[in-house]
C-alpha cells in the first residue's frame, strides 16, 4: 500500500496551521492549479489539493489524519505489512455474520510479516453521497464530479496494530469512526513461500 499523500506539504502550510491558514493556501493553490484556469494543470493535482483542504479544514479527519501520518512513522521501525482489499461482504464469505454496513476484507503477510507484527495503515475506500449534485447525479445533465454516478469515493484512514505470532485465518474486527460504517472484519491469510 502506497503512503499516504503530505497534505501539509502539499498545501505548504506547518502542521500546527490554523483553519484560517489552510484556507488562504488552498485557494491561492486552487486558482494556479484549476484545470479550467491553467493550461499546464492535471485535474488529478486539482483532486489532490481539494481531497487535502477536505481533511485538514474538518477537525476530526484531521485528526485521523495527523493519527495516521503518526503510524506511518511508526511504521519505519518495522516490516512493511500488505493487505488486499476491502469489499462488502458476501453470502457465505465470512466465517462469523456481520451487521449491514460491515466491510470485510483480508490481509495478507508473509511468515516474516506475521511472527515481527507491526502497525498496518489501512486506507478504506468507502463509496459516499457526491456533495456537488447531493447524490442526484445531476439534474439535467451528468454531474462533473461523479460522472452521474451520485457517488464518489472517499478514504477513511485506519490504524490496525497486527499482534507479533498472529496466525493463519486469525480475523479482527474493528471499530470505525464513520455513520457509514459499522466496523471492519478483517481475515489474516499468511503466505506460505
């Protein structure tokens, strides 16, 4: 899983800034950055800037944020931990029923991985109401930022603390900070070389 991008540096604002701070950086970024506006600019470093003003003008994003960029540092002293993917659960896909509103998913670590442990930053993916047309999709035409979809995809940053030992088919459940989601099962497959 790739780290997860320095809105902070991107933004060219310190860690301690103020809302007020953050504001003032967005928008001058926005007006050198709008793929309307500049020639040169990709809609992606736009997306970036937005998805960066998004998480640290919102207080507790930011802290689950600042929690997760923590970890990251956390992670250096040990092995890097992999996970797969997170999907809905299916019939029949999970040893143990889980409330509607579960994610379910599963990791995989290599032997090394497993007996070392360490600190796993999952990055959810959670599908969530576009805020542009309201999760409409547009009136009369498709909306331009979910494609007419009504939906786009949003990160949920989620620090998970992978026990030293852990074996084969060991799954977690774990609490979310989101309405959106009750929790997160999580099975442990470990790759055998």
């Amino acid at each position: 899983m790739e780290k997860p991008k320095d809105y902070y540096l991107l933004l060219g604002v310190s860690r301690d800034a103020s809302p007020a701070a953050i504001k003032r950086a967005y928008r001058r970024l926005a007006k050198r950055h709008h793929p309307d506006l500049s020639v040169g600019s990709s809609t992606q470093d736009f997306h970036d800037l937005q998805a960066a003003y998004e998480t640290l003008t919102d207080a507790e994003r930011r802290r689950r944020y600042d929690e997760l960029l923590t970890v990251e540092a956390e992670m250096d002293s040990f092995a890097p931990l992999s996970w797969s993917f997170l999907r809905s659960p299916g019939a029949g896909g999970l040893r143990r029923p889980v409330r509607p509103g579960s994610l379910s998913g599963e990791i995989l670590l290599s032997c090394d991985e497993a007996a070392a442990g360490g600190v796993l930053p999952l990055d959810v993916p959670l599908p969530t109401a576009c805020r542009a047309c309201d999760g409409t999709g547009g009136a009369f035409f498709d909306c331009g930022h979910c494609g007419g979809e009504g939906k786009v995809e949003r990160r949920l940053p989620v620090p998970l603390r992978i026990p030293a030992g852990v074996r084969d088919g060991t799954i977690f459940q774990v609490a979310v900070d989101d309405p959106e989601v009750v929790s997160l099962v999580l099975t442990v497959h470990i790759r055998r070389l």
